[in-house]
C-alpha cells in the first residue's frame, strides 16, 4: 500500500483504521500499561509543544496526578481548581485516555464560550497526534469540532445550551468553568444532558472550575461531594501546590491583580458569597465608631462639611452623576489624602433632582471650595457633559482622566470611561483601602447605609440592594481610584509605598500651581447654625482665600479680623 494511503489525509500522524504495524514486546507493553493506567499513559506518552525547546514530555505536577487517579477511580469527580493549575491538560488527557482505549464511547467536552471549547479542542488533537501511532486506534472522522476513531469513540465539544447533547449517547461528559455558565443556561443545560448520562452505569461526568460564588451548581456539586451527600468525589488544586508558587509569589500576584481579595477568589479557591455586603460586620462596625454629625450643612442640606478646608492639606474629590429626576442621585464626596494612614471624609453633596448642567455648577464650586483638587467624575451618559463643560465653560484644569482596556490604562478624554474592566479595577481598589487597610474613615451615615446595601452580584460586579441608592458609593469609589499606583503617580509624588506597592506617602507636585479656596457659597444657608440660633436666612459660612503673598500681606483678610471675623488655618 502507498504510504499516504496509510494516513488521513497523508499526515503521518493520523493513522487511518487498519493500518499495519511491526509490533515489538515493547510496543505491546507500552500499549497495555497505558491502557491500564491512566498515570502510565499520562507520564510516558503526554506531549507538549514547547515554544523553546520544541515537542517534549509534560512533567505532571504531583496534585494533578492525584486528580487524573481520583477520575480513573470515580464516576462523578467535582475538581476546584486555582487559575493558572493546568486543568485544560487534565481534560485533554482524561478525554484522549478514555476515547483511546474503550470502545464506543462518546466524549463530550464543553465549555461556556465557543472559543474555549474550540481552544480544548485544538490541545486535544495536537496531543492526539502527538501520540505514538501504535497507541492510537486510527481515524475514521478529524474535524475541527469532532473526531472518530476506528474503535468508533469519539471526541466532540460544545458550548452550554439547553440541547447540547440532547438525543446523544454521551458516555463522558467534561465540562469546563462550569460555575461561569450562567444559572439560567446551566439549568437547562443539566436538565437535558444529566439524564442521559446518569442513565447508564459505566458514564462518568467531570467537572472543573475556579469558584465563582455560592449560587450555582458548581458549587452545590463540589460542597455536596465535600460533605458526602451527592455520590461525587471532589478534588481541588491549591495555588501553592504548583511548583515555583511560593509566598513571593502570592504578594507579587496581589499587586499585579490588585486585593488580597481578588487573589482568593482567582488562586485562593475561595467561595466569596453572592450578595454579600462590601462590608464585613466588623468592619462596619469599625467604621460606624467614626460617624459624626456635620460642622456644616448648606444648600437646604445637601452639603455637608465635616470639617473646614486647610490649604495645608491635600484634597480629592468623586463625582457620580445622575440624570435628576427625582431618581438616582448627584454625588460629590471630597476626601483628606494627605495621610494615607488616615483617610478622611471631609464633605459630601448628594442631590436627586439637580439636572447635569447645574450639577456641573455646583461641582465647580465645591471643588473651588477645598482648593481645586484632583476631581474624579464618570463620564458615562451624563457625566460626559459634566466633563466637558466644566473643563470648557469653567476652565477647571484637574479632572483625572482615566480609562482601562485590555488590563492597561489609558488617560485619553477628561473624566472616567467606566466599563467593565474599569469598574473591576474600580471595585478592587476601593475594597483595598477600605477592607484591607482599613485605613479610611467615613463621616456619612448615609454613605454608610449605602455602603451596608452594596453588594456582589452573580456574575462578579457590585451594586446597590434593589430598591437602594449607591450613588454615594460610587462617588467615593472613583474619588479612591486616584490612589490606584499609576494614576497617584501621574497627580502626585509619591515618597513611600506600602508592602503592596500601594501609595502610603505623598505629597503635591511641586511644579503644581497651588490650590486656591474660594467662597462662593454665600447664597446658601447653614442650616445647622441657623437652627441652633432659630433664625430663618442665616447666610454666612466661613470665606476662604488664596494664600498671603511672600510679605505675608492679605489687606481684605486683615480688614475682616479687624472687624471680629475668626481666621483659621
């Protein structure tokens, strides 16, 4: 016979049914011993390409062949995995050891997404070819989505629908990210594909994921194996049992991904619950010891100061805007960064019904008011127009710009381009400063409250309780992010780091133009003053001025303590 005829489509790597071999005892042996053992098969014969050094021998880490034993031994085995713990190449054997060496079987791999699955896919035929052609039965089908061998096994993926496998004689079931695929999809999905396969007796189903929360199957099928309810075996892979993952390792990852809590979702194997609040009990209670009545309240009480400006102290503010009517609400939330150590909430605006083009006003002015520090503003739907118009109709000149694509940072257009990638990163420095380091108090009870009610979504993002407000929340957030590393960089110098490599000391540019505090708030009333004193327009609040000259000369300031005024700071 011609030699391509010995081959699918004349790849010397496809043998195709019947092809003829001069059979050694070694052959032989190999052929049985892999066959018997999945370990054997896995160990001797598992192939990779490395990009280096070419086709060589994989070398199996100790957990993963604890995992390939437990799935030889049991029918349903529920695997919790850390990121980056070579669960693909799990898969790719257990498929090719199965569809190699019985008859009759049909793999079923699948995975949320079709690039995943395709992805497995392409690993799983690469590793096929890889194969010494005496071990492989030969090809009778070699798509790009299935194939068939002449012991008629055969390999085949989809992506989660309710009618994947229906209809089908699926033996093995593989499924990969399962607690990823959403509850309304997997359910189906169980629903047609479980009967069939638990139907038979000889079936198995393996199923492997990083956690993703508590409500989802992964998890009911992985805390049931754990307890012994369900008939599973479960498995998991911690990060630490990878070669060369030390606790180096883990503080560099938590820099690179942001929070502690972040890396022990991702490499922890942690289930962190769905709808959980962004506050643990303690640390609300932490928090709660600095709540504080206002030392002002202005603008029928939407303002509140919870101190006065010091031109002496580094200011930051956050802005989340709303469409205002009646609904969401407009929020300004002003913070002393001049101490990492002690971050305070010194002011906040909050205002349901202010329409974008007046908010932009009285942004204008708080900002002035604590000396015109660096302003954090969404710029989405409406915050876009706050953006622009009070960079070009009031020429303030410090709106962080800021966006992430891809993992990178862009500072492209005035304000925040929030997405998802942004809100992520958004997310987890916020949970830094306030979970980890503790480091922020919160004057507001009413950002307190919402703080309280703000909390983790299925699919991983935050937001407010139905029926609750968390524009407050989102004010601060984006105040925070201008302690994320390279935006802090950009707007301040930054003279020491934490152990995360997080700004612990900084101070002003010192090619900054100074902030000058201005009162432009004499049409409000104080309502706390006027209260307390039972009059009806009381409209003084303290007047803020830019700094004496270099001969220490103000003439309207001196003018005014000459008169009674109080000067301060």
């Amino acid at each position: 016979m011609p030699y391509e005829e010995n081959y699918y489509l004349g790849n010397k790597n496809l043998p195709k049914p019947d092809t003829q071999f001069d059979w050694t005892p070694e052959m032989l042996n190999h052929l049985e011993k892999s066959r018997d053992d999945i370990l054997y098969f896995a160990q001797e014969f598992f192939y990779i390409i490395n990009l280096d050094r070419g086709k060589q021998l994989i070398k199996l880490h100790a957990c993963q062949l604890r995992v390939l034993k437990t799935l030889d031994e049991e029918r349903f085995v529920s695997l919790l995995a850390s990121r980056q713990s070579g669960k693909t190449t799990l898969m790719t054997i257990y498929a090719l050891w199965i569809a190699c060496f019985n008859k009759d079987k049909r793999v079923l791999v699948v995975a949320n997404k079709e690039k995943t699955a395709i992805n497995i896919f392409r690993r799983i035929r690469t590793a096929y070819e890889m194969l010494p052609n005496y071990l492989k039965p030969g090809v009778k089908e070699y798509g790009k989505t299935s194939i068939t061998l002449e012991n008629d096994s055969s390999i085949g993926i989809s992506t989660t629908s309710s009618d994947a496998g229906r209809g089908d004689s699926v033996n093995v079931l593989i499924l990969d990210e399962l607690a990823f695929i959403p509850n309304n999809i997997v359910e189906k999905f169980w629903k047609s594909v479980y009967p069939i396969i638990s139907s038979s007796k000889q079936s198995k189903i393996f199923v492997a994921s990083t956690p993703n929360g508590t409500k989802n199957l992964f998890y009911e099928l992985y805390s049931g194996a754990k307890e012994g309810k369900n008939g599973w075996a479960a498995q998991r892979i911690d990060w630490w049992e990878i070669p060369g993952r030390d606790e180096e390792w883990k503080q560099d990852t938590i820099r690179e991904i942001g929070s502690e809590e972040t890396f022990n979702q991702e490499f922890g194997n942690e289930f962190i619950e769905v709808g959980e609040s962004t506050l643990s009990d303690k640390l609300y209670e932490h928090l709660k010891s600095n709540i504080a009545p206002p030392l002002h309240v202005f603008d029928d009480g939407a303002y509140k100061m919870w101190e006065n400006p010091n031109k002496a102290s580094i200011y930051v503010a956050g802005v989340d805007v709303a469409e205002g009517v009646g609904q969401n609400a407009s929020s300004i939330e002003v913070f002393d960064i001049t101490d990492l150590s002690n971050i305070r909430q010194v002011a906040e605006y909050c205002n349901s019904n202010i329409n974008p083009y007046t908010f932009t006003q009285k942004v204008n002015q708080i900002c002035k008011h604590w000396g015109s520090p660096p302003v954090l503003i969404e710029r989405n739907n409406h915050g876009g127009g706050v953006c622009d118009n009070l960079k070009n109709e009031y020429h303030y000149n410090k709106i962080v710009t800021y966006t992430v694509k891809a993992g990178k940072m862009f500072f492209d257009r005035p304000g925040i381009h929030s997405h998802t990638n942004t809100k992520y990163k958004c997310m987890t420095n916020m949970r830094y400063w306030l979970n980890e380091t503790m480091r922020v108090k919160i004057k507001s009870i009413d950002l307190l409250n919402e703080l309280k009610n703000f909390t983790r979504n299925k699919n991983g993002t935050w937001s407010a309780r139905s029926g609750e407000m968390d524009d407050r929340v989102m004010a601060m957030a984006w105040c925070l992010i201008v302690l994320d590393r390279e935006v802090c960089e950009k707007y301040f110098e930054v003279l020491e780091f934490d152990k995360n490599q997080k700004p612990f000391k900084i101070k002003k540019l010192s090619y900054s133009q100074p902030g000058e505090f201005v009162d432009d708030f004499g049409i409000l009333t104080n309502k706390k003053i006027a209260e307390k004193d039972g009059e009806e327009d009381y409209n003084e609040m303290p007047s803020f001025f830019a700094s004496r000259g270099a001969d220490n000369n103000n003439p309207e300031m001196d003018d005014l303590i000459s008169q009674g005024w109080e000067h301060w700071g």
